[in-house]
C-alpha cells in the first residue's frame, strides 16, 4: 500500500481480492478470526457487545450472533437516514433493512456508556487502528459516541501497514484480522 493509493483505489484491490478469494474461502478465513475475537479477554468479560450482521463479504458473524445472542445483549446497527441506530438483537425479529443487511426491529437503544465492547467491519484497517470503510461514514458519526474499546476485523488481506485516513475517520483500539 502506498500512501498516494487514494481510499477508493484501496477499496477496489480489496474487493476484487474478496472476490477472486470466493465465499467459500471467506468463509474459513472468518471462522479464525472469529475464534479470535470469542477468546479475546474483553469480549469474554463484555456483557453489552456492538456487533455486525455480515454481508457475504465480511468475516462471517451471523453464528456468533446465535451462540452469544442469551449469553450477551447484542447489539445491531440499522441504518436511519445517514446514520446508524443501534437494537438489540433478537433472532426472532430481523427484517431486511438498507443495503439488503438484515437488521433488528424494536427500540433505539441509546445506552452508548453501557457498551463494552465495539466490534466494527471494514474494507482495510492498519497499524494504527485506521478503517477504511465504504466510505458513507456511518461508523464515523457513530463511533465518538461509543466509549468502549472498539476491535475491527478484517480478513488478513485486508490488515496493511497503513491506509488512507483523514482526520474525521475513527480508529479502533485493535484489530483482529487471523
């Protein structure tokens, strides 16, 4: 990576690196770095966990979300307008929502202080907790709010020495990336 490759040049070689991979593949690479996070110590001691419902393209979540759904409150962004709104999961009541992602039904849940652990995708992340979204911001206008520690995961191919950042762009604490 180079530091003239601009974001969406970036988010290009990852997707055609996603793609040339093939679900198949993804979805072993997801299963390490899942197991990653579920024997990391703060998502152990976490009872209150932000996480995300996978597209076929991410590290795969939609087991964890099963496994840990009475063990932990686990929370789901949905997308309202240009932001992003967190419910808690229930298995019983998702609906599609934007982008085809499914999403939680019910009540905004506005606790941010009573999260303990954010668990945030991304098409790139680097040394210094940079992320590269796909570049709506969502995670970036929700983020400041979250006072928790904040963990990306990303496929290894995804993880880089450094990424294009600006300064509104949020960082997380860790990465996890297999």
């Amino acid at each position: 990576m180079t530091d003239d490759m601009t974001k969406a040049e970036l988010r290009k070689i990852i997707k055609a690196e996603k793609h040339r991979l093939g679900e198949d593949v993804l979805l072993q690479m997801s299963d390490r770095v899942v197991s990653l996070l579920e024997h990391h110590p703060v998502f152990i001691h976490a009872s209150t966990v932000l996480l995300y419902y996978s597209l076929p393209d991410e590290v795969a979540t939609h087991d964890l979300l099963m496994k840990y759904a009475d063990q932990k409150t686990i929370l789901l962004p949905v997308v309202v307008d240009d932001n992003l709104q967190l419910r808690v999961y229930r298995p019983e009541r998702m609906r599609t929502g934007a982008f085809g992602i499914m999403e939680p039904e019910g009540e905004a849940f506005t606790r941010y202080p009573d999260i303990d652990l954010a668990v945030i995708p991304g098409m790139a992340f680097d040394d210094e907790g940079h992320r590269l979204g796909r570049g709506r911001g969502f995670y970036d206008r929700l983020l400041p709010f979250i006072p928790c520690e904040k963990i990306g995961l990303c496929f290894p191919f995804q993880y880089m020495e450094h990424i294009p950042s600006e300064p509104h762009d949020i960082r997380v604490d860790e990465v996890i990336h297999g």
